[in-house]
C-alpha cells in the first residue's frame, strides 16, 4: 500500500531538479562517452528500421523512446517519494494494478499523466514475444500480448492520453501517439511481421544505454532524441531542415536573444518545429531561469506531436510549456499571453500565405502599422512582423531570414522602411552557406529590438565564420564568441561588421543587405607591374644571351 498521498506529493515537491547537472562545457573524455553512446543509438536505429524509410520510421524510434522514457520518469518519481516518506523497498514496477490506481488521480495532477505497471514500458518489454502472457483488450476479451502486441500497444498509448482527459495537462497529452501507427503496413504486411517488428523496436530501445532516468549527467535521453533528430533530419535532406533547425544555429539565436539576461519571462517560437530552438533557451540561461516557460506554434501535426514530446524528454513539465497547432500567420495562438522576452524563430523560407487576398489582414494589429502586407507567395516578413507584436517592449527577437528579404523592392521594401523608421532592427547578421539542412542557400540573421538606445543597425559578415564537417558546415564555439562579441559591444570591424546610421540606411534605400554595408576583402594576390616588367626583361636578355650562343655554337660546327 501507498504511504499517506499527501506527505508523499508533498515531500516531492521542489525536488524534480535534484541531481541535475547544468553544464555548458563538457570534458573531453565525457565528450567522447556522448559520441559513443550516440553512435550506437544511431546503430540500433538504424538496424530496427530494416528495409522501412528513416524519414518513415523516425516516429516509431522517437515514440518508443519516448514511451520508455514517461515510464521510468513516473516510476521513478513514486519510488523516490516513497523512499522519502520512509518506504526504502518501495518499487512501483512491481504492485499490482490495483493498488497503483489509488494514486492515480494525486499524480494526474503532480505529472500530468499516470501508467499502471502492467502498462510500463519495461513490463511490456520483458513480455512482448511471451505466447503464454494475456492481457484484456477494450470490449474484454482475454489476448496473448505475443500475437497482439499492436492491440496491447494501441490500448496503453490510449490509456496514457486519456489518463490527463479534464486535467490541465489534457492539451499536452491529447495526440501524442498518433503519428505511433501500430497498424501500418510499413511495419511489416501482414500482423505477425508487424508485431515482430514492434517486439523488436521495444526491444532496442531498451537496449539503448541511457542509463537511469534519475540521472541526467548529460540529460540523456533529451540528448540522445536531439541527435537522433539530427540524423533524421540530415539523411531526409529538405524534409529534415523543416522540421529541426541545427543545434549551432540555435544556439546562436538564444546568445544573441539573451545578451546582458539572467533571466526571461518566457521563449516563443511562432514556427517551432520539433522545439529544438525553443530548449536552446533552457541550455543558455538554465530551466529555472526561464520563468514562465517555453511557447511556440507549428502548423505540421507531427511535427508538433514531436516538439510536445521533446519538451517532456527534457524534464520540462507539462506546466511550463504551451504548443499550439496551427497556422501562425492567419490563426495565431497566445494572443492574450503576457509579450515574450525572447523570440527565436527560423521560418519557412518565402512560402505563401493569404497576404492581401484576405481583406482582413491589412486590420490584422500584427501587419496594419506597416501599411502594407508581405507578399502572398512570400511570407518572410509576416513572420517578421508577428514577431515584432508579439515581443515585450525590453525583450529581443533573432530570426533567420531568407536574404532576398533584405534588398527586393514593392511591399518587402515598405516594411522594411517601417522597421527602420522605427528603430526596430538592431541588427543584420550574414551567415555562412550550407548550414542548414536539405539546402545550401546563405541566410541571415535580423535581430529585433523595441528598447534599442541609438538609431543605428549593425552589420555583421559572419560568412566565412564555420568549420566544415562531412556534409554540412558548422559554427564552432569560436565563431559563435567572435559574432557574439561583435554583436555586444557593436564595434567597427573591418571586413566584419560596420555600424550603420539612420541616415546611411536610408540612403542606401533601406536596403538590408550586409553586402551593402562591410566591404568584402580583396584576398587576390596584388601584382606590382614595375617589378614584373624587371622581371620580363631579365627573361628576354637571358633569352637572347642563350640564342646568341647557340648561333655560334652551330656556326662552329658547320665550319668544321
């Protein structure tokens, strides 16, 4: 039997942190233990798989991993509050069913969410190729879990969504097995090879060395799940880079968004993806130092079914994060939300959007101070301006742009005008080619600030600023602290950065363009026209000398 609930919850709370290490720079050593270890998660990835798609079969490893991962998290939050409360022995895997649901509804509301043992990922793991193991389906029919794996899976996926039905944590919960098709023909063609294949993926992921959920040294599991994104994302080329932006450049935008901060309100995204820029925040400036959590928006279900489940992975509770699923530019959530302190976004590069077919727009708050609307077949700029709405007036937005953005006329340019007239763009930062995933345009950086304290635009060229890897470019530690110092102390560089007035910008018709701005290094080999015409001169006498010895020499011999 459970000890008494409330001394129980109570001594759990203020403790989910315990333990955790918050660490920026990591020794050598446990940088090679990190590469190890993810090698041989992307092995078993890859190998599960089989003749499936990775791009197909990413939802299946991601899903398991993050089945395996609420199920050590929730065990272990009960064995450690019923340690605390003096119950040393308590092991939550092992009480019956029974006696678990008496505690369900105390840790709805502590977690979220609640699974009973029998459901647990590690209960089903030992017994998911057992024939002499039933369980009861939804109308009550006895199965073996062998030959109905995939019936036994799809009825705890639906137990642990409905399990936070008509509690707060309902919205974060409600969806997020559904890109999980235990059904689906990619699995194998017929049942049995499905649920062979489903035995074999728990299986292998149980296999993966993440060690104990209590024990986040490196945070391993929200670790191991960003690179296997990574990798996904590599592989699958420009599928991948809309739904995972790469960690340097993530990290970049946070730095730059938190410049001379401790501490914000909260972080948003209006184009979150998988959320990968939104936790960069919680690496930069520490969990507990972003207040009122993590908010973003994604138009693509099962992108944002993976975003919710990578804020789980990465211990944020269900509390500290809103994702909402939809169209930002025409059905925008968190309107009535307090302004963000941070904004990092890398949106879709000039896709279309109702723009001016929509008469509504142009009354919309977020576009009607500029007076005009972003282009219907290029949308950067709406992005742009939702943003500027949406920020608090001390806070700061860093947003990768499509170039084109910064220099094409019509409307692109009338918004523009309006964000320097205003004062609004604190800087424009030129970023190295092939950064990105499924492409190898140069984009941009524009930082946006509504508390600027001059009138001027800084211009960095950060475009030779990587190392090259195997297949994409990277920012290095290095080049990040040399865009970020530039960035803090807005200093004159030459060939790197210049620091633009009011006047300049408008001279050069509000044109953005870093190119416009930093001249570009001549690093052609100068040649000294006097010293080569010496040169040549030499060559000719020495030319001359040696004709003139050959003559006499053939003369010498036909005299002979």
């Amino acid at each position: 039997m459970f000890m008494r609930q409330e001394y129980r919850f109570h001594c759990i709370e203020g403790r989910m942190d315990k333990g955790r290490l918050r660490i920026m720079t990591i020794d050598t050593k446990k940088e090679q233990e990190r590469e190890e270890l993810h090698r041989a998660i992307w092995a078993i990835a890859d190998e599960l798989r089989g003749a499936v798609d990775g791009w197909d079969f990413k939802n299946y490893v991601l899903g398991t991993m993050f089945y395996r991962y609420i199920s050590e998290n929730i065990a272990n939050y009960i064995n450690e509050g019923e340690e605390a409360a003096g119950n040393a022995n308590f092991d939550y895997t092992k009480i019956s069913d029974e006696e678990a649901e008496e505690a369900r509804e105390g840790l709805v509301q502590e977690k979220g969410f609640f699974i009973l043992p029998s459901e647990l990922f590690c209960s089903v793991v030992k017994k998911c190729d057992k024939e002499d193991v039933y369980f009861i389906d939804q109308e009550g029919n006895k199965k073996d879990i062998k030959s109905n794996l995939n019936v036994f899976l799809e009825m705890i996926f639906a137990h642990i969504e409905n399990s936070a039905e008509g509690s707060e944590s309902e919205s974060d919960f409600r969806g997020l097995f559904d890109d999980f098709d235990v059904n689906s023909n990619k699995l194998g063609p017929t049942v049995l090879r499905r649920n062979e294949k489903l035995c074999k993926l728990l299986k292998g992921v149980a296999d993966m060395d993440l060690g104990d959920v209590k024990n986040h040294d490196i945070d391993a599991f929200g670790d191991a799940y960003e690179y296997l994104m990574t990798m996904y994302a590599s592989n699958a080329g420009k599928s991948g880079g809309e739904f995972f932006t790469p960690a340097d450049v993530s990290e970049l935008l946070t730095r730059l968004g938190t410049v001379g901060k401790t501490e914000i309100n909260k972080v948003y995204d209006p184009a979150c993806g998988s959320g990968s820029l939104l936790l960069k925040a919680e690496k930069v400036l520490g969990k507990d130092n972003i207040r009122n959590g993590f908010y973003g928006q994604e138009i693509n279900v099962t992108t944002y079914n993976l975003c919710r489940i990578n804020m789980f992975l990465h211990d944020i509770e269900f509390d500290k994060f809103n994702i909402a699923c939809e169209n930002t530019l025409t059905n925008p959530a968190h309107w009535d939300d307090e302004p963000f302190e941070l904004i990092v976004s890398n949106p879709p590069y000039s896709i279309s959007w109702p723009g001016n077919t929509d008469a509504t727009l142009i009354n919309d708050p977020r576009f009607a101070p500029a007076g005009v609307l972003a282009p219907n077949k290029k949308a950067d700029f709406a992005f742009i301006m939702h943003c500027l709405s949406w920020l608090s007036s001390n806070g700061t937005a860093a947003i990768v742009c499509f170039p084109g953005i910064m220099y094409r006329g019509a409307s692109e340019k009338k918004i523009r005008k309006y964000l320097i007239d205003n004062n609004f763009v604190d800087c424009v930062i030129q970023l190295p080619s092939n950064l990105f995933f499924g492409t190898t345009i140069t984009t941009c950086i524009m930082v946006l600030k509504k508390c600027k304290t001059d009138n001027k635009t800084l211009f960095i060229d950060a475009s030779k600023e990587f190392i090259k890897t195997a297949s994409n470019n990277k920012l290095s530690r290095e080049n990040m602290n040399n865009i970020i110092g530039c960035f803090t102390k807005r200093n004159e560089i030459k060939y790197f950065s210049h620091l633009a007035s009011y006047e300049e910008v408008v001279e050069n018709e509000y044109n953005l363009s870093v190119s416009t701005y930093v001249e570009v290094e001549d690093t052609k080999e100068k040649i000294d026209i006097v010293k080569l015409n010496e040169e040549i001169k030499r060559i000719v006498a020495r030319e001359d000398a040696l004709k003139k010895a050959i003559d006499e020499m053939i003369l010498k011999i036909e005299v002979q």
